[in-house]
C-alpha cells in the first residue's frame, strides 16, 4: 500500500495543476455520480435529439446547404438521370443543371421550416424508447425518429416543398426539363412527382445530418453542451 501511495505522489507530481484539475473532475463526472434515472436519460435523449435537429436545419437550409453537399444533394430522379445524360450529349445541359439547381434551392428552403415539426416529434418520444435508445447505435435515437415520424412528417411536410418549389422555380425548371426530352423521338416520356420527390429527397437528408450531429455528441464529450447531455452519454459511454 505504502510503494503504490508513493507512486501516485511521484504521478500527480509531475502533473500540472490543470491537469490534475481536469482528471479529478472526469473521475467526478463519470465516475464519483449515481446513474442518471429514467426521467434524465429520456430528457437527454430528447435535448440531443432536439439540439441534433436544429443543428441540421440550420445547416442545411443554408445556401448550398443541399447543393454543395455530396452527401445530401438533390439529383433528378432515378428514372430522369438517362434523359439527363441524353440532354447533355445534345448540348442542352443548361436545362438540366437548372432543374437540378431549383430542387435543392427548394430543399434548402424547406430545411428551414423543419425544426418545429421536427420537435414537435421529438417530445412524443416516451421515456422507455429513450432509455433503450441510449445504449444502442450511435444513429440510434435517429433511426427511432425516422422509423416512426417519417408518415406524418412526410404530410407535414409536402405543402412546406410544394410552397418551396414553388417560390424557386423548381416546378417550372422540372417541367421545362421533362418537356424538352419528352420532345425527343422514341423517348419515353417523363412523369415524376417532383413535390413528392424533393420532400423525401429534403427528409431523407435531414435525418442523415441529425444522425451525425447525434453520433458527435455521442462520441465527443466536448459536443456535450448541457450538463444534462454529459450525465447522461457520460454515464452510457462507461457502460459500453
């Protein structure tokens, strides 16, 4: 007892006081708490949940938010992406590039208007969900999001795309795309939804940026802005 008392003076010795500040205050944090209770891992769930969403919506709704972002950006349909590739060998790719600029200015305006539908969802969460949440994957919390709000958002969020593409010409570039390669011989004509496209398109990118922004906190204590967040992933992340 005597040799390992003398070694941890000789450690903390040659420790500056920052760093033994610190240390002292992780072995607290972590280590000196109860668990948190039920009732504070169903709010932590939710902060984060909540902190992740208006994180994305702010991201993603500004300009470029979907444009210049590879992982999110709005390209034309599965079933126009051939007729693209057509227009462009015949030099009409302008067309193209102005259906495909349209839809994600249109997704980066409706970003805007996610976050209180997005909450809204978010406090429905019940405290069994959150705590079994906590321990799962790092996307957890927003699988179970996507998982059940997808339906209801998807309606919530229609007129909010379909105003959007609206007051940025989407819905006019689409149809001045489709109805220039319609106009090509043999082509099979154009049909899609571009409302409906653009809202899966603009959900399916928020939910994958709130999945990262969840996966930040759940990884990188400094991510952890509130008290309540260190308590509560601190607490998960000894038990993994």
């Amino acid at each position: 007892m005597r040799f390992l008392l003398t070694v941890l003076l000789l450690i903390l010795a040659a420790c500056t006081t920052e760093q033994i500040n610190q240390s002292l205050n992780l072995a607290s944090q972590v280590y000196g708490q109860t668990p948190p209770n039920t009732s504070e891992i169903g709010l932590g769930l939710k902060q984060a949940l909540e902190l992740g969403a208006k994180a994305a919506s702010s991201q993603l709704s500004k300009p470029d938010g979907f444009l210049k972002n590879a992982s999110v950006k709005v390209l034309l349909p599965p079933e126009a992406q051939k007729a693209e590739k057509r227009l462009r060998q015949l030099g009409l790719g302008k067309v193209a590039d102005e259906a495909i600029l349209s839809m994600n200015r249109a997704a980066e305006n409706a970003a805007a208007k996610a976050t209180p539908i997005l909450v809204q969802s978010i406090k429905s969460m019940t405290i069994t969900d959150a705590k079994n949440i906590l321990f799962g994957a790092d996307n957890a919390a927003t699988s179970y999001l996507t998982r059940t709000t997808s339906s209801q958002l998807t309606n919530l969020f229609n007129p909010i795309v379909k105003n959007s593409t609206s007051k940025v010409g989407a819905t006019k570039y689409w149809n001045d795309f489709a109805k220039t390669y319609n106009q090509i011989p043999f082509a099979t004509p154009i049909t899609a939804d571009i409302n409906s496209y653009i809202t899966q398109q603009t959900l399916k990118g928020l939910f994958s940026t709130i999945a990262l922004e969840e996966t930040k906190i759940r990884k990188d204590p400094l991510q952890r802005s509130t008290d309540l967040l260190k308590r509560v992933f601190g607490y998960a992340t000894t038990q993994k």
